[in-house]
C-alpha cells in the first residue's frame, strides 16, 4: 500500500467512526505505520502486518476506548505491557496533553519505542522493566489517573501490579476480547484482596473489533 492510499484509508476509517484528524495527527499515524513495518521486518514487534489490519486492529482499537471513557488533557495514564505501543501511542497522537508512561520488559520493543517516541516528537516515559517491578516502586505507587492493559495476560494475573498503581480516584481500563464474565468471576478474590472491584463492562461499537472493555476501580470509590 502507498503512503498516499494508507493516509486516505486512515482519515476515512477514523472519520467512520468518530475521530477527526488533523494533518499533524495523520502524519504521525503515518510515521508511525511506517516504523511499526520497517522494525517489524526485522523484529517481531506484532503478528498483525496487513496495512488495513495496522489501522483497525492497532490504531482504531487503541482509540476505540475513548467511544466510552473521557481521557483529559493532562491526565497521567501509564500503559502496561505495551508491546509495540499499543494503545498508549495512539492515545498520546490523538490526545497529544496527557502524560504517558509506557511500560515494557522486552529491551527489542523497548529500543523501538524509544526511537519511535523520537521520530513523533512526543514526550512519552518508556520504563523498561516488567511490570511487578514497576508497581513496587514508590514513585508509581498511587500516581495514575488511567492504568492500561491491552494485552494477553488474564485479570487474575494483573490485579497485583496494576491497581496498586491507581490514584484513589483512578480507573484501570483492561481492554479485553474474551469471556469477560469468566475472567471476572476468577479475579473475583484476588480483586478482593486488592480492594478492587469491576465498576462497569462496556462492548465496542465497532463490530469488527470484537473488543470488551472493563473499568476497575479502587473498592473505596
């Protein structure tokens, strides 16, 4: 696909479905698309690597979030397990005000996330460390409005390192794509134990996502 045809495709998918682009913001998309298939060719930085795939499946669902949660400006988000930057990157394109943390244990992904961070011209934190390492240090305990989780990983197996990371009045959204229903009654004790609970499940309007979204919040809000 030419650069020309991906720009065209990227402002009318996202036109499609709500966000509105400036020249700035596509350009950086481009950038960013362009990047994510150079490193990708020598890295395995996503299994996703069809041009229209980039757009939907990494750039639309990162955003995709925001059809039911209001990210300010100035908000503090940090982005668990982001892997190739997803969907801490696009958030910070579009909302380009909010302060990002993005963390990843892979040292590959993590060198591609810096250079990327580089080529948009973005203030973004990139902590190279896994994420229960992260959560013990007191700088990060308490100190985020948004904790974010688009990967694989069950919510029984992330209660620990992502709520204690949550300001009182924060919300973890964990981006999901499975039995949500099956995964919360699992995590059910160990969200206990956190003084965790599920506030609220919200399905994308975006059909071919097929993406639920669960806001989990501190038991004292």
């Amino acid at each position: 696909m030419t650069e020309k045809v991906f720009r065209d495709l990227l402002k009318q998918t996202f036109l499609k479905h709500g966000f509105l682009l400036t020249s700035a913001q596509q350009e950086q998309f481009i950038t960013y698309w362009s990047e994510l298939k150079r490193w990708n060719s020598q890295i395995n930085l996503t299994a996703i690597r069809s041009d229209q795939e980039i757009i939907v499946k990494h750039f639309l669902d990162s955003l995709s979030v925001l059809h039911h949660f209001t990210i300010g400006a100035a908000d503090v988000v940090i982005d668990i397990g982001t892997g190739a930057g997803f969907p801490g990157i696009p958030l910070k394109i579009y909302i380009p005000d909010i302060q990002l943390t993005l963390v990843e244990s892979s040292s590959k992904k993590t060198s591609f996330l810096r250079f990327l961070i580089s080529r948009l011209n973005v203030n973004v934190r990139v902590i190279a460390q896994r994420a229960e390492e992260c959560a013990r240090h007191p700088q990060h305990i308490e100190a985020y409005d948004w904790v974010l989780t688009r990967y694989v990983a069950s919510l029984v197996n992330s209660v620990s390192y992502c709520l204690p990371l949550l300001k009182p009045d924060g919300t973890w959204i964990a981006y999901k794509s499975c039995d949500v229903k099956a995964e919360i009654q699992a995590a059910t004790p160990q969200l206990q134990s956190y003084k965790g609970k599920v506030q609220s499940i919200f399905e994308s309007h975006i059909a071919e996502l097929n993406r639920t979204y669960l806001a989990i919040l501190s038991i004292d809000n």
